[in-house]
C-alpha cells in the first residue's frame, strides 16, 4: 500500500503539472474549430503552424524574444557579479557589532515587500534619466530585484567551504580575489547554477515593470507582448500559446545543461544562515 500511495502520488504530481503544458502546445496546432470543439479534442486533430507563422513573421514576437533574452541573461549577469563580491564579503569579511548578520537581513527585507509599491519611484527615476522604452532600465530594475536572493543565497554557499582553503591559496601568493576567483568560485559552482537559474526565471516571467516602462515594440519582453493579444475584440488563444511554448524552451535548456548542478545546488548551503 505505501508503494501504490507512493507512486499514486508521483503520477498525480506529474499530471498536474504536464496537462497545463500538453493543453498550452496542443492549443498552440489546433485550428480555431478544433480550440473550442466540445468535447475537447485532446488527440486527435489536424495540427498545424499557422499560429507559429503569425506570432513570429506577421507579429513582433521574434523581436519581443531577443528583448526578454537579453534583459534576463543582462540583469541575471549582473546580478550573480555584484551578489557573489557583496555575499563573499558577508561571509569572508569580519565586521563590528555583528554588522554581517544585520547587513543581510537589511538587504533580504528588500524583497519583503510588494514590488507595487517602488513603481511609481522607479518610473519617475526611469523618467527622469530618459530610460524610459529602453531594454536598459529593465536590466537596471531586475538586477536591484535578484541582488538580495543572490546575496542571500551565495552567503550561504560560501559559509559552507572551509575559510582554510582560501588561506592556503593567500598563503601560496594568490590575492582574495584571486582565491575567490580559483579556488571558491569551482567549490560553489552549484549553488551558482542554482541561483543563476532562479534569477533568470524572475527575470525571464517578470511582467509589471515590463508593462510600466515599456511601451515600444523594441523595448517590449515577450511577457507583455504575449498579453497584448488580448483585446477588448478578441483574444488571440493560438497566437499567444505558439508564443508561450517558444517562450518556455530557453529556460528549460537552460536548466537542462545546469541539472547536475541544480539539485547539490539546491541543498548546498541553501539554508545556512
């Protein structure tokens, strides 16, 4: 009994979470008759691309892709850079008065509350520094978000490797950076991948800052571009699950070539504090 509840459970896990996705591919070949024949056509239908054709030739949904890659892998980027120096220095570096502890809390309170409530701030700032419509300012915006996880996270990380290391390799002439760069940096290289997967997805489905400050068919993400396609006059149910599909294959093979790092990632000094 424990094994069929074991294995019940898993299957009912699995469908969960694959029919959405079967649903949103099938819908993305279906002809417009066969999208709302009842009953629901699951099977068998006659596929065909034409959705595919009108998202990325007739539409902007090409260009809306290159924005949303590189706005995610830009801010991505620059957030692992500036969270691992500032989560190194929170785990490497002593402070007075417990500041380490309290500087970290300081910087994941940050994420505590709504992102709502910092935009009109931020559009002002955008504004005011002629941003505005620029891949730029979401780059800007979406590093500020995924620096307190990633400070967090690689904190964690780095208070897991031994500090004799890096002593030996300072010891041997090697500067901290160069240690850092060397010798902790392979050491934790799963707890990167994992972060760096995270941040990309953030950044990858972010939608309400894209919306704000984005207004052009240049400076749009694919998240915004693909609810464009709802209009007070119809909704363009094909279009937007061709475009959903192509917009969930980058993060997946993404993911699928850091996977032997993902999971040891994952529980790798996550939870350390």
């Amino acid at each position: 009994m424990k094994r069929i509840l074991r294995y019940g459970t898993v299957v009912t896990a699995l469908v969960v979470t694959l029919v959405p996705i079967y649903w949103l591919v099938t819908i993305s070949l279906k002809l417009e008759v066969d999208q709302f024949a009842v009953p629901p056509r699951w099977f068998w239908f006659s596929p065909t691309l034409e959705h595919y054709y009108d998202a990325f030739v007739n539409r902007s949904f090409g260009q809306y892709l290159l924005t949303s890659m590189i706005v995610a892998v830009g801010s991505t980027f620059c957030a692992l850079v500036i969270g691992t120096l500032a989560a190194y220095s929170l785990a490497r570096l002593r402070m007075p008065g417990g500041l380490n502890r309290k500087l970290s809390l300081w910087i994941l309170s940050t994420r505590m509350f709504p992102p709502i409530v910092t935009a009109v701030p931020l559009f002002l700032m955008m504004r005011d520094l002629h941003l505005l419509n620029t891949r730029l300012s979401l780059i800007i915006i979406y590093t500020g978000f995924n620096l307190p996880f990633v400070v967090w996270m690689m904190r964690g990380f780095f208070a897991e490797v031994p500090r004799e290391l890096e002593e030996a390799a300072m010891v041997d002439g090697d500067t901290r950076l160069g240690a850092l760069r060397r010798v902790l940096l392979p050491l934790v290289a799963p707890g990167l991948a994992a972060t760096a997967v995270f941040c990309l997805i953030i950044s990858w489905n972010e939608f309400l800052f894209a919306l704000l400050l984005t207004q052009t068919d240049a400076a749009m993400t694919l998240p915004v571009g693909i609810a464009g396609r709802v209009t007070q006059y119809e909704i363009k149910w094909g279009v937007m699950s061709a475009a959903g599909v192509v917009a969930m294959m980058p993060i997946l093979v993404f993911a699928l070539a850091v996977q032997r790092y993902l999971v040891r990632g994952l529980s790798l000094g996550a939870v350390k504090g």
